[in-house]
C-alpha cells in the first residue's frame, strides 16, 4: 500500500501509519512547491540578517547564543542526527 501525502492534508493518522506499518508514500507535486516556497523565505529572512531560534540560533539554555554562518549547516545536520538518534 502507497500513501499519498499533501502539504496542508496530511493527517497525522496517515503519518502514523506509514511509520508503524512502514507503508510507501508519495509526496503530491505541491509538496516541492511549498518546500520551495519555505526555504525562499527562510533565506530572504536569514540574508536580511534577522535570528532566528534553531535556525541561527543555539537551543534551550544557548536559545540566545547566534551560530556564525559558517557552522548554520553544520548546526542543521546535527540538529536532523539528534532526532533520528532514538530511532532504529
């Protein structure tokens, strides 16, 4: 079984479902257009110089600390492998 997901539409029943029964999804045309648009105006906001928490900023205690842009990438990609540290 397939499932469709949809920016806007997905259920959280149907989340659970691909992750519990490890189901196949497709994600519609309008999913890349809306990451598009989403990262269009997290770059618009960084490049403005705006601080933004968890994007250019620490977490928690470190919420008022900004990355250097240099290690914004860096701080993302450990940001994803601490998330997906507790999962198998």
């Amino acid at each position: 079984m397939k499932i469709l997901l949809a920016p806007g539409r997905t259920t959280l029943a149907q989340l659970e479902t691909v992750y519990r029964n490890k189901f196949r999804f497709e994600l519609t045309p309008d999913s890349f257009d809306a990451v598009r648009v989403g990262e269009s105006r997290l770059t618009d906001r960084l490049k403005s110089g705006e601080t933004i928490y968890g994007v250019n900023t620490g977490f928690g205690k470190l919420a008022s600390v900004r990355i250097d842009d240099e290690n914004l990438v860096n701080l993302q990609r450990n940001l994803v492998r601490s998330h997906c540290a507790g999962f198998g």
